[in-house]
C-alpha cells in the first residue's frame, strides 16, 4: 500500500481542497470528506511503514477497505468535475444560472460523499468492534532517517547494462567459464551450449557478459538477448530474433586485427517471421558465433530458439543462463560432460566484503569506522555471498556510513532472516530485495511500484518515466521547486541507492534509459498487485482479481479476454468483465491490434493513456481519447495516427502530449487552449515538422516542452514564444525568411532565460540562422544547444554558456573549425560535441594545447574531412569516444596525434565500403592500434 498511500495524499486532498470553493451546496460535506480522506491516508502511511510481520490478515483486509474507500473519494470529487466541466461566470446572474444548471450534480455529489462517509464510519466500528490495534502499524525502524544521496558504484547486475568496470568478486568465476569454453573450442568444431544456472540475483546474466567480453576477439559474431518468462515461441519469437539479427548483421570483425566492421541492417524490418526465422541459418552457415541466451524459463523456449542457429564446424558457442536445473539440462544434453553445465558460486567473503563496501562507501578500498567491523561480517554472512542480496543491504546501509550508526546497522542486521545464513533459497533472496524496498522513503517507494506496469527487461527513457510518474499523482509539490525537477531528484535517489539501472547505450549517451533487476521487478508486481497499485494483463498474470481497477496495463502478448478466459483463475476475470469507469492509468505494449482501444470512451476517470509503439492505434481512437476530459498524459508515440481532431481542446488537464514519430504533418489550432499542457512533443516518421505555430501560443503558460515546431511568418507568434516563462525544451524549426520576424524571435530567446535545451533549424534557407548573432542576451542556464542548417561562422555569445554540457552544429556551409575550437574550448562543462560540415574551409583541422578542452568525453566529426585532423597533447585528455563519419569518397584524411588521446577507449569510424577515404583512415587506426599496449575497441559502420 506504500504507493497508494502517497498516491491518495498527494492527488486527493490536493484535489478536495481545489474544488471546495465551487461546491456550494455541499462544501461541509466535502470538508469532511477531506477530513477522512486525510485520516485514511496517515493509517495507510502508517500500514506502509510498519513491519511485514507487524500486519496480520486482517490487519491487511481492513487497510485494503480503507484503500478502495480512499481511491473512492477521489474517484466521486472526478466525477462531479465531469458534470460540472465549467465554472461559474462573473455576475449575480451567470452565478445563479450556474447554480441552477449544477443543482442536480451537487445534489447528487452531496448524496455520493454521505455514502462514502457512511461507509468510513462502517469501517470505522469494524476496527473498533474486533479490536485492531494501531500499535500494531509500529514504524519501520530506521525509517525516520531523511533519505541521502549516494554514488552508485560497484557491481551492476542490469540484464543489459552492466559493465566490466563495475564488476567486483566475479573476476575468478569469469575466468573458470571462459577457460571452459576455449579448452572446448581447441577440442572439437562443433557447436557447444553451455548453461549457467543459479536462483535469480545471483549474477548469472554479469557473469555472461563478462565471458562475451573477455572472449570478444575470439568470435566474430555475437548477440546478447533476454527471454522475458511469458516468452511465448508463437509470439514472441520474431522479436527475440530480430534483437539477435541486428546484432549479428551490425558486427562482425573484419580482416584486420582489432577493427570491426558494423553494416547495414538492410530490409529486416519488412521480414515476417517465416522469412526471419531463416536469417541466422543464412548469415552465420560457416561462421564462429557466440549468442547469450539470457535467463531462458521453459525447455519449449529454448527448442524453438536453438532451431534457428546452424550447428557448423565453426567452433560456435551458446550461453544460456536460467533459473531452472532442467533448462539447463535440455540446453546441453548434446554436451555430455558436466563441465557445459557450471553452476554458480556465491561470492567469496573477502569478494563480498569489497562488494559491499564500495556500494556503502563509495569504493572497494575505501576506509570506514571500525565499530562497524563485526555487524558487516553479520550481515555479509546472511546474504550468503549472493550479489544481488550484497547490492540490495547496500542500497539501505549507505544512507547510515558515518559514525555512531552503528545501532541502525544492527537493526538492519536483524531484519535479514537468518535461513539464508545455512541455506540460500530464492525466497530470502526475496526477502532481503524487500527489505531494501521497505527501508525506502515513502514517496520512492510508489515509483518504484510505478515499474510493474512494464515488461520485463523493458528499458524506459527518462522523459517517459518522469512525466508518467507526475501524471499518476507520485511526485509531491515541494517549494521552490517545479514537479519535473522534484521527479529528477527522485531519480537521482534511486539510482544512487542501486534500485534503477541506468541502460544508456554509451554511444547514443544523451539518450538516457533506464529500468530494474527483474527480482526487483518480481517483487514490485507482487506489491503492486496485492495492493490493486496495478493490474496486469500479461503472461502468467493473466486475470483481474479487483472488481475496481486503478491502473490497468496490457503487453503485447495478450489478446485473451476476447475469446473464452480458459486461463483465468477463480476469482480472476478477463477486461471485457470488469467495468472500466474507475481506471485511470491505461498502458498497453507492442500490441497490433486489441479490441480494449475500442471502448476507450468507457475509462471515464482515465488520467494516463500510454500507446507508445501500438500498431493498431488508429485516428479513431484518437478520437475517442479526446473525450476523455481527466487525461493529463497522452502518448500517441510511434503509432501509425495521422490526425488530432480539433476536439483534443477538450482536454483541459493535459500534461503531456506525445506525438512524435506519426504519420501527423500538423495539429489542430485548438491545441492552444490547453492552458495546462507542459510537454508538446511533434515530429513525423522523417524526424521533420510542419506544423506552423498558431496565434495564442502565449496562454499556454505552462509549457515546459515544444518540440519539434516551426515558426512561420508572424512576428507576433515570434514574440509569443518569449512570454512562454516556464519554457525550458525548445526545438524550433524556421520556416520564414522575414526579418521582423527573426528579429522578434532574437529578443524572444533573450528573454527566456529559463530555456535549458535549445535547437534551431533551417536547412534549406541560406543565411537564416545568422539572427543568432544578434541575440541581446543568450540563455545564461543552456545544457544543450544545436544549431541545424547555414550560418556564417559561430556566435560569440556561446562561449558564454557555462553550464553548456552538449553542443551539435549540423551546418550546410563551410565553418571555420579552428574558429569553433576557439570559442568551445571555453566551456568548462562541455562533455559532448557534434560536428557537422558540408564543406570545409580547413586543410587542418588542430586540437591544440593551447585550447584545451578540460572535461570533453565525446566527439563526433562528420561530413567533409579536412585533409589533417591533428590532436595536441593535452588538448582533449578527458575523450574516451571519438566518431567519424566520412562522406567523400575521393579526399583523404590523416589523422595525427591520437597517442595524445590518453583516455580514449572507443573510435567509429562511418564511411562508404571501399572508399579510398574511408580504408585511409582505417588503415591509420589499425596501425596506431597495433603499437598501443592495451588496445581500444575500433568500429566501422558503413554508410548505404
């Protein structure tokens, strides 16, 4: 109930309080409404925060009452906002005619509040009349510590993030197995499946992808996918195979030592599964491959997985990792031996103490008081050894590492069950994921159940997961601070205390994703399905056991309740059983088609509708989504819609509006009138936008977001643009010409000193984007600026940003790089520089150690080369990834000094095949590569 206690507080007293001046009528009844509400809510906080073993059942079944009483409340204020739909005007006589038009609604209001408090106070004498005892709901020891930030160190158990740098106490184990499987591979030809096993948590799935990296040069083929546990051969394996094929055709080694060549993806997206399913056999006949099969359930899915891969004479390998001794058997029965099965080890106790302290202390070496010497060796005895038990203890510890807690350690310490001591089981690994949930603060704990709405191993980006968390009630209003940048501060929380993984693809960095352990994961959806947080259409969680749902999510898998609920438990019914009025929170996942879309008019009090990636979401149902008058977040992602009626102005408490990658070309000009919206996203399948921004603009003062939109030829709009004063996103895509407008728009941009990510585009009109010279002031507070299309030279002015992290310029001109080094060199804070030139003015381009770069990470450099690229010692000693894309097919580019780029760690190079320009500066690289002592990672990604 932790989620829902903090849910019923923060959105229904907010909410009771905002409607209580236009009740007239029924104001004391809704005072009194509030009142309760606000009492259930300190008994549900109370629940939340008691010990697991302090609530009996009927404890849990007179706090689920108070639960389903509170969601009511809030529920009854909704529905009288629907009726109503309108405030009164000014004047006596517009005051009395909306009296009249809203008599019945408030008579009917009054009625609904005195039942729900009728049925409080029925609640109320059932507490009293069997006895429960408040003392019972005792506080969570510990708990009353304010929450503290933490660096996230250590060991990553993420199915797809981790990495070798964080990988502590499996160095041995990671050794064993790949000694393993190349003492098998100078034996025999054949192809080899090799199971790791152990219960969840235990770091099967770090383990593997330690071997693939360790044996990387061996195999020139490799792919690491996960099996959800709902995978399901006749639906599931296209995707699995599409995930495994986009990694095998993207890389594969080429003829010179340490360069790998990265291709085309060609026509995948258009194969249907027959045609998929024949893919591997073709491209990896007389190949060595090496595929990761992670955490496979069920011995049907491995058969139909293993049917697609060729077994050649190629020294191939499989890894599969599983929970499941008989998996594991089945995946190498054709492997006699038991050495293709390896069981996982616990961690050693001096492996698991430098887990432990590096994820409490900040490092594996790191000193800490020795009072706590003796209840760590406790505590590290309990958890066995299992890292995922180690990281989970970790996450509460380190918010009490300095001296004189040594009594909250020992707390901590007794709240681990003592069976894992003797006997590790998957139930205390259980156990102790829980106690890291518990110990968390109140308003973490509801985001964190936030999680089960999605699939498994599903990575979430991070504008996604905020906006979502603050259109289902589970941000709290602090002072001072806006709703996104309290969300921001609970992300940071949780990714410091290990409990969301970041899984950024290291090379998209400004890309951020994010998700959780799937132990977590388990332990989230159980909370959540007990406490009605969720309820899942999905796999083995197939049936609702609620008559009212609260937030409903379907994945892609499910399309029972539409024919006979053969799978459906007693007690569970199927969607097309259950009266949707009370959902407020619908997702569903990579469905094609589901007939649920079709009664979207029946989710009456719908406040989330997520259709990101839905095929069969058509401009129907668009429709019927803008009756919807509640909804504060609409995602219409990557969906197939082509238009947004006018109605969608009925939307008066939209948030967030997604609708990027479309077949939408424009929106309605009734958009302006949702004077709530904060995030406007817009851009079709071609990352383009045509929609002109209309006049009102400016009475959508709480817009936080706008992008992607062009500005046409009105100076008024331009000056619009200025009043927006929350306005932090702006991309902005120049359709005119006229300098009234463009320098309406200079002041405008001056104005709006909130602005933190700004794009400006014009790619076909030469000299537009020479305004930006004439800015009066920039935007002091940019993190990202990019600058898309002609412009003569760079302006001044951005050398200025000093909070600038991330700078892109994509110009169709040439631009002087040395003059754009020496005004970039400047920013303290700049991590990532894009370079983009359709001709280029420099024979030499220089790096120089005289404008060095101080914290530069990331540089990619495109389009025309110059003949030079020259790097100077100390000039960019920060860069660990360097890109190149080289477009001519004809010019050469030496590359000179890279032995100054003392921390770089990854080069792409992007080019035509058999491009003399291209094999240039391959050949370069392979050469430098070759006298280095420890070699980086060279890519090669050919260009159509």
């Amino acid at each position: 109930m932790e989620g829902v206690a903090h849910t019923v507080w923060s959105n229904a007293v907010q909410l009771l309080a905002a409607e209580y001046v236009q009740l007239s009528g029924v104001g004391g009844e809704v005072a009194e409404l509030r009142d309760d509400v606000a009492t259930m809510t300190a008994l549900l906080r109370m629940q939340s925060e008691a010990e697991d073993g302090a609530v009996d059942h009927f404890v849990r079944e007179w706090m689920k009452q108070l639960r389903e009483l509170a969601y009511d409340s809030e529920d009854c204020i909704d529905m009288y906002r629907l009726r109503i739909k309108c405030r009164p005007g000014d004047g006596v006589r517009a005051r009395f005619r909306h009296l009249l038009r809203t008599l019945f609604s408030r008579r009917r209001l009054a009625g609904e509040i005195r039942a729900l408090r009728a049925r409080a106070s029925a609640i109320s004498e059932r507490h009293a009349r069997y006895g429960v005892n408040r003392e019972a709901l005792r506080r969570f020891p510990a708990l009353s510590a304010a929450p503290v930030s933490v660096p996230a160190q250590g060991l990553s158990l993420g199915n797809d993030g981790a990495s070798h740098r964080q990988v502590i106490g499996l160095e041995d184990q990671v050794e064993t197995l790949a000694m393993r499987l190349k003492a098998s591979a100078e034996a025999e030809g054949h192809l080899k499946v090799f199971s790791i096993v152990g219960f969840g948590g235990v770091g099967k799935t770090t383990l593997a992808m330690e071997v693939c990296r360790l044996l990387e040069a061996d195999f020139p083929y490799k792919a690491f996918v996960s099996v959800s546990q709902a995978f399901d051969p006749c639906r599931d394996l296209k995707a699995l195979l599409k995930r495994v094929l986009e990694q095998i055709v993207k890389t594969k080694v080429a003829n010179e030592k340490g360069i790998i060549e990265e291709g085309s993806l060609g026509n995948l997206d258009s194969l249907d599964s027959r045609q998929l399913a024949k893919e591997p056999e073709e491209r990896l006949e007389n190949k060595r491959y090496l595929i990761v099969i992670d955490d496979a359930w069920t011995t049907r899915a491995w058969e139909a997985i293993q049917s697609v891969f060729p077994e050649n004479n190629c020294n191939s390998r499989i890894i599969v990792t599983t929970r499941m001794e008989t998996v594991a058997k089945a995946c190498s029965s054709s492997s006699v031996g038991a050495d293709f099965i390896y069981h996982m080890q616990p961690l050693r106790l001096e492996d698991s103490k430098r887990l432990l302290v590096s994820r409490v202390f900040g490092s594996a070496i790191a000193t800490y008081p020795m009072e706590l010497e003796e209840v760590m060796s406790s505590i590290l005895k309990k958890c066995s050894g299992l890292p995922l038990a180690i990281v989970s203890i970790a996450s509460v510890l380190a918010g009490y590492k300095s001296p004189g807690n040594i009594d909250k350690w020992e707390t901590i310490c007794k709240s681990i069950g003592s069976q894992m001591e003797s006997n590790p089981t998957l139930e205390g690994m259980r156990q102790i994921v829980t106690l890291s949930f518990n110990y968390l603060p109140l308003e973490l704990k509801g985001c964190m159940m936030f999680f089960s709405i999605f699939p498994e191993d599903y990575a979430i980006k991070k504008d996604r997961l905020l906006c979502r968390w603050i259109a289902e009630g589970l941000v709290s209003e602090k002072r001072g601070l806006t709703m996104m940048e309290v969300a921001e501060s609970y992300l940071d929380e949780l990714l410091s205390r290990s409990m969301i993984e970041d899984r950024s693809n290291l090379l998209d960095s400004y890309i951020q994703l994010y998700g959780v352990h799937d132990m977590l994961l388990e332990v989230m959806v159980s909370k959540s399905l007990e406490d009605n947080f969720v309820s899942l259409e999905a796999g083995s969680y197939h049936g609702l056991s609620y008559d009212r749902i609260r937030r409903l999510s379907i994945h892609g898998s499910v399309n029972m309740p539409y024919s006979p609920p053969k799978r459906t438990t007693d007690g569970h019914r199927g969607t097309k059983e259950v009266n949707m009025q009370h959902v407020r929170s619908l997702s569903i996942f990579h469905l094609e088609e589901h007939k649920l879309l079709d009664q979207l008019g029946k989710f009456t009090l719908l406040r989330v509708l997520d259709l990101e990636g839905c095929e069969g979401v058509t401009n129907k149902h668009v429709r019927y989504a803008c009756q919807l008058h509640l909804l504060k977040f609409l995602s219409l992602k990557d969906t197939n819609v082509s238009r947004v009626p006018p109605e969608v102005q009925n939307l008066e408490h939209l948030q967030t509006l997604d609708v990027r990658f479309t077949l939408l070309d424009d929106l309605p000009e009734t958009v302006t009138k949702l004077e709530r919206l904060e995030s406007l996203l817009l851009c079709n399948k071609d990352k383009e936008s045509k929609w002109i921004l209309p006049k009102g603009l400016s009475k959508m003062k709480a817009l936080r977001e706008l992008r992607l939109v062009c500005l046409g030829n009105d100076a008024n709009i331009a000056q619009e643009l200025g009043e927006l004063e929350l306005l932090q996103g702006l991309d902005l895509w120049i359709g005119t010409k006229c300098m009234d407008v463009l320098q309406q728009l200079a002041l405008s941009l001056s104005k709006r000193n909130s602005l933190r990510h700004l794009g400006i585009i014009s790619k076909h009109d030469p000299d537009v984007l020479n305004f930006l010279h004439d800015l009066p002031a920039p935007p002091r507070l940019l993190r990202v600026l990019s600058i898309w299309g002609v412009i003569n030279g760079l302006p001044s002015w951005i050398g200025s940003l000093s909070y600038l992290t991330q700078f892109n310029i994509i110009s169709c001109r040439s631009l002087d790089v040395d003059h754009l080094f020496g005004v970039l060199y400047r920013l303290p804070n700049l991590k990532f520089l894009r370079v983009w030139l359709d001709a280029n003015t420099n024979d030499e381009v220089v790096a120089r150690t005289s404008k060095k770069f101080p914290v530069l990470g990331h540089f990619r450099f495109s389009g025309h080369l110059p003949k030079v690229i020259r790097f100077e010692e100390g000039s960019m000693d920060m860069l660990e990834t360097l890109i190149l894309r080289v477009h001519s097919h004809e010019s050469e580019t030496s590359i000179i000094g890279m032995e100054h780029l003392t921390n770089l760690k990854k080069v792409m190079i992007q080019g035509y095949k058999d491009s003399p320009s291209t094999n240039c500066v391959l050949g370069q690289l392979k050469d430098w590569n070759d006298r280095l002592p420890k070699q980086l990672q060279v890519v090669v990604k050919y260009i159509d």
